[in-house]
C-alpha cells in the first residue's frame, strides 16, 4: 500500500460494539471491511478486535471457521488493535477465562479478565499513552481486562496511576483495555491508522482460507 492511498481496515464483525469502531475509521480517512469469514481477511492492511465479550467471539470465531486465519494473519504481520474484550483475543495468557477457552496470540502477555471487580465494573477516566499528543486520552473500562504479565519483547503503552498495565504493543499489534472509540477521542485510532499506512502492509493471501 502506498502511504498515501486509503488503508483498508477489518473489523472483526461477530460480536462487540463494531459500529464505533467503523465510524471512527471512516472518519478517518479508511476504508472498512466487516470480517466474519476467513476470505473476508484477504486484502487487508490492518484489523481492529472490538470490546464485546471475549469468551462469546471465542465461540463464534470457532463457529466461523476463523480462528486458525485470523492466528495466521496476525502471525504474518496484519497490524491489529484490540481493544478490551480484543486485547483479550491478542493475549497469549489468560487468566479467568471460561472452561476452554481460547485466544489468537499476537501479544506476549497474560490478561485477567473481568479483573476489576463488580464494584468498578464500569469507569470512564483520562489514560496518558504512548505516543498520543496532547491531553490524556478519556476512555471507557467496561468489565474491563488487566496486563499481568508482560513479556521482555513487549512494550507498555498505558497504566493506571496505581501502576496496572493497560496497554501494550508487540511489532504490528497493540492492544488496550479500555474503550477510546466509546468517549469520541479518536487519537489511538490515529496512531494505529499512522501504523497501517507506514508500514505499508497488505494481506495478500492465506493458507487457511
Ligand atoms: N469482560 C469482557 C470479556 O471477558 C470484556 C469487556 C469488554 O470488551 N468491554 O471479554
């Protein structure tokens, strides 16, 4: 892709809030693709996991017959951002899932779901991350997931002040706990679209589709 043609952007399209994350990707400039089948990936410069619920896209994933593509495309280097129930997907760990369940990999980190308690189930607050310009960002937790393991390749991009790692990247995947496209602030999008477009990264094929 030449950096300065439209990058299209999938979004993982089973389950999860995918309409913001379309709206705030045409706004900026991209081109999006709804995934739900293996063929769908082909063609793509970057891939956005949404929030939702992880053990349920889990499922569907499996239904789809996504799985092993979407492990495939991310192990080949398809720039990917998850976000809450995504960075969920991208872990290689976790912790409290549900009997059997899996994730894609992409990120070496272990992630505890559902780690904050019934109590603060759901916050908005203001995160500094790496990179973004300006303000911190105001984000969403919702059920939100935790970093409790990071590992020595991976680098943190987002952390609560009481140290709590909430966001991570590893080469061409990012994933954060939070929810940026439910308050409106669009930078980490930004970011991750920069990423798309430097890299010039486009998913020519795949063996499992
Ligand atoms: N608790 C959810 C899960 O386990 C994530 C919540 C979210 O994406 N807002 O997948």
């Amino acid at each position: 892709m030449a950096g300065n043609t439209t990058p299209l952007i999938g979004v993982l399209a089973l389950q999860g809030d995918v309409r913001e994350h379309r709206q705030m990707l045409e706004e900026l400039g991209c081109h999006v693709r709804e995934v739900r089948l293996p063929s769908h990936l082909v063609g793509l410069n970057g891939l956005v996991l949404p929030g939702g619920e992880s053990s349920v896209m889990d499922k569907l994933m499996r239904i789809f017959g996504i799985s092993a593509s979407l492990r495939e495309a991310i192990a080949a280097g398809l720039p990917v951002l998850g976000t809450c129930a995504g960075l969920i997907l991208l872990a290689k760990e976790l912790e409290d899932g549900i009997s059997g369940q899996e994730t894609l990999g992409g990120l070496d980190v272990t992630v505890r779901r559902n780690a904050f308690g019934s109590q603060v189930d759901s916050h908005e607050t203001d995160v500094t991350i790496v990179g973004v310009q300006g303000p911190p960002v105001h984000v969403a937790f919702i059920r939100a997931p935790l970093v409790t393991r990071v590992g020595p390749d991976v680098e943190v991009i987002a952390t609560l002040p009481g140290g709590e790692v909430v966001g991570v990247r590893q080469g061409a995947a990012m994933g954060v706990a939070f929810h940026p496209e439910i308050t409106g602030d669009d930078r980490l999008h930004r970011i991750f679209v920069e990423s798309v477009r430097s890299s010039g990264f486009r998913l020519a094929s795949l063996q499992t589709a």
